[in-house]
C-alpha cells in the first residue's frame, strides 16, 4: 500500500473521496477514523489541489464551502505539521500575517467581553472590539482582488471560490454580532460572537496552512511585486506594512501595469498621436482618461468575451478594485453567491431581452445606485456591458429647486 500512498493520483482521489463521504452525511469523527492511516503528512498544496480538482468536475462550490470548516478538522493534525511560511517586513504574506496576529488579539478581549454581564460600559465595550474587527474587510478585499486573480491565472481558481465564499459568511455573522448587541439581546450576542470567532480563527489557520503556502509556490516574485506596489490602493487591516522586503521592488526591471499606462499616456501627449474620433468631436487618450475618472461615478467595462478591460480610478470609489482584475473573467470578481445573477444579467443582455439591470443598497449609511447597460455595435451586435455605481444619497434628499448657483 505504501507505494501508492507515493502516487498522486492515487492520494487525491482518496482525499475527494474524504470530501464526498462527508457530502453523504458521514460523521466527521468516524472519517477521520477511516482515513488517518490511508493518508498521511498530506501537504497544503495537496488539500488546495483537491478542492480545485472537486470544483473543475462540477461539485457545487457551495458545498465544497459548506464543508470547508468540516474537512479542515479532519486534515486538522496533518496540516499543524506544516509550518507557516515565513517572509520577510514588506512581503504581501508577512503582511497577511501580521494582520491575522492583530484579529487574534482583538478576538481575544472579543471573547473575554462576552463572558461579562451585559452592562452598558460591556456593551459599549463589545461595539468597539466588533469594530475593530470589522477591519478585517481590508484584509479579505486584498485576497480577493490581488492574491485570487493571479492564481486563478495559473489554473488554480477552485479555492479562492471557497475562500471568497467563508469571507461572505463571516461578513454576515459580524453583521448579525453588531445587531445582536444593539438589540442587547444576552444569549444572541454570545452564541453570535461565539461563531463570528470561530469562523475568523478557521480562516486564519486555512489561509496559513493552506493559502499562503500554496501562493508562494505558484506565485512568482514578479506577482508578489506588483500586488505590493497594488496593496495601498485598498489598504491595511491594524498594520503598517514593513519594508525589508521593498528592495526587490527597487530591483525589479519589469514595469507594473499602471507604470506602463502612465509612461504610455506621456509618450502620447509628446508625440501628439493619442488624437481619436468619435462620434462627435476629438479627445486624446489623456483628454477621455481624465474624464472618465473625474466622473462622479464608478464604471466599470466588461467585454463580450466576458473579461474585465476597464473601471475608472476616481478619487472616491465606491467598490475596492486593483490592477489586478484586467482581463479576469467577470463572474470571478464576484462571490460565489452572486455569481448566478451576473451570468444571468448577461446572458439576457447578449440575447438582447434585456436592456438594463440595476440594484440599490445601503453601505456605511450611503445609498449606493448600481446600473448594468449592455452594449451594442452599429451591426447590432453584442461587445459587452458597462458597470455604473454611484453613490446617490445626496441627490436622492434633493427637495424643491435650485435655479441660482448658489456656492
């Protein structure tokens, strides 16, 4: 048996076979009963691999979601085997870390404040720490618009899917722990708080034992250089980022993406050839690129391929983005979840039942107006759609008139 313990084919069809066991309701103490002598020192890349293999064969990423938590305790002892790689200050995964060390923290006095009487000074105390904690926003949105898009080019799309999916959830369990403790309700700010815990310290030990490990191996250090140079336009959770590590970016000879766009546009502003006709007048490309981003909106263009070719970098954006999302198959910059209604918005608009699908949702106390517009060409034909995304809270208190300025 030992020599087919060494073929890979062999181990992964084993290790979906744990997965789908627990899909039929197997109990998790029994399969790891059954398993833990067949499978042995299974490796990070190995669990990541066999989710992908599961996903690329049609198993719902919902229920490789629904299970992750499940067959995290099952591979529980073969995973604290493996180190957490470590990087140096600066590093994107150092970074990472250093972030989970602080949601750590705060989880800690989270848990502490729980055991409390439900006082007011408590309470007050618990709206802070849960605050706190809601900065792990930072720390997700950089995974799914910097660390997913670049393994999903090499291949490797099946687990950041799942991934994406445990964020949405624990965004949902911190959202119902904030309720829970304005309503004061005892019992449901604890079993709330309790889960929302839980689920964190969960992806914390998946994205050590399993992401990151897997990331540095498929990742090359021109990725890890370009989402360093990306990590400011959306930011930190608690951390300052060192920067030991920002010396490979001094050496690196390869431009970032935007670098090339910004010495693109100033050869065209010299060499007067970024002149283009339209429909009704001349811009250069310098002329249209400032317009669309001094937009008091967020657009977003998606080809008739389904691929992500442009969003406006405005001064205020409504929705993170990142270099990282140009050419990435538009149903991947959405969660699991969501993914069912984009292909259906655009599979209506490329047989043209459709000619609008829009959205409106209260975000941090702004009300946010959300439009999909597809496009045609002169031949009727389908080139793709247009994301528009404005934040309308203003307009939308708009009473009477205004016919004077009045500044």
């Amino acid at each position: 048996m030992s020599e087919f313990l060494q073929n890979d084919s062999y181990k992964q069809a084993k290790l979906k076979e744990i997965i789908k066991s627990l899909h039929d309701g197997k109990p998790v103490e029994q399969v790891k009963k059954d398993f833990e002598k067949l499978i042995k020192n299974v490796s990070p890349e190995e669990i990541s691999a066999m989710e992908n293999a599961l996903i690329q064969e049609g198993f719902p990423v919902e229920e490789v979601q629904r299970l992750c938590d499940v067959h995290v305790a099952v591979f529980d002892a073969s995973l604290k085997k493996y180190k957490s790689p470590k990087k140096m200050p600066g590093h994107p995964v150092h970074t990472y870390k250093q972030e989970n060390k602080e949601a750590k923290t705060i989880l800690k006095r989270l848990k502490k404040l729980t055991k409390k009487t439900t006082s007011q000074e408590n309470l007050s105390e618990l709206k802070k720490e849960l605050e706190k904690i809601s900065l792990i926003e930072l720390h997700f949105t950089r995974k799914e618009n910097q660390l997913f898009p670049r393994l999903e080019k090499t291949g490797f799309t099946g687990p950041s899917k799942v991934m994406w999916g445990k964020h949405d959830e624990i965004r949902a369990m911190l959202k119902k722990a904030k309720t829970a403790v304005e309503g004061k309700d005892t019992k449901l700010i604890k079993n709330s708080i309790s889960e929302l815990i839980s689920a964190i310290k969960n992806m914390i030990f998946m994205e050590e034992k399993i992401l990151y490990p897997t990331s540095l191996r498929k990742l090359t250090d021109q990725d890890w250089i370009d989402i360093k140079r990306e990590e400011p336009l959306i930011g930190y959770a608690w951390v300052k980022p060192g920067n030991l590590w920002d010396i490979n970016i001094a050496r690196s000879k390869q431009k970032h993406p935007i670098e090339e766009n910004i010495q693109h546009k100033k050869t065209e502003e010299k060499t007067q050839t970024g002149v283009h006709n339209l429909d009704t007048g001349k811009l250069t490309t310098e002329q249209i690129n400032l317009m669309l981003k001094n937009l008091p909106i967020d657009v977003t263009f998606v080809d008739k391929n389904d691929k992500v070719l442009y969003y406006s970098e405005g001064r205020e954006r409504i929705f993170p983005r990142s270099p990282s999302i140009i050419g990435r198959d538009v149903q991947n910059c959405h969660p699991p979840k969501s993914v069912h209604i984009v292909n259906r918005i655009v599979e209506s608009f490329k047989k043209k039942e459709k000619d609008i699908a829009e959205f409106w949702l209260t975000i941090n106390d702004k009300f946010i107006h959300i439009r999909y517009f597809p496009i045609y060409d002169d031949k009727g034909e389908y080139q793709g759609v247009i994301e528009v995304s404005q934040d309308v809270t203003e307009i939308r208190a708009l009473e009477g008139e205004r016919r004077l300025l009045d500044w």
